[in-house]
C-alpha cells in the first residue's frame, strides 16, 4: 500500500512541475486524464 501512495505522489508531483514549470502553455497539452488526476480531491484507489 505505501508504494502505491508513493508512486502516485511521485506522479503527481512530476505532473505539477512540468506545469507549473513552464507556464499555463503547458495546461493545454495535458490530457484529460492528466488534467483529472491533477485536480482530483478523491480517494485514489
């Protein structure tokens, strides 16, 4: 269970910084699943 939550907080945080990175350019080549798992404020399971 601890490497499931560690690897989706390593995929979240390489997501945020690849858009906080480079500016809000980068929002509109995210995929709809990229954008969902950015935003989303639910139990991931």
């Amino acid at each position: 269970m601890e490497d499931k939550v560690a690897k989706l907080l390593e995929s979240k945080r390489a997501l945020a910084d690849a858009v906080a990175g480079s500016g809000e350019a980068a929002l509109t080549e995210l995929s709809d699943a990229d954008l969902a798992e950015l935003v989303a404020l639910g139990r991931q399971s």
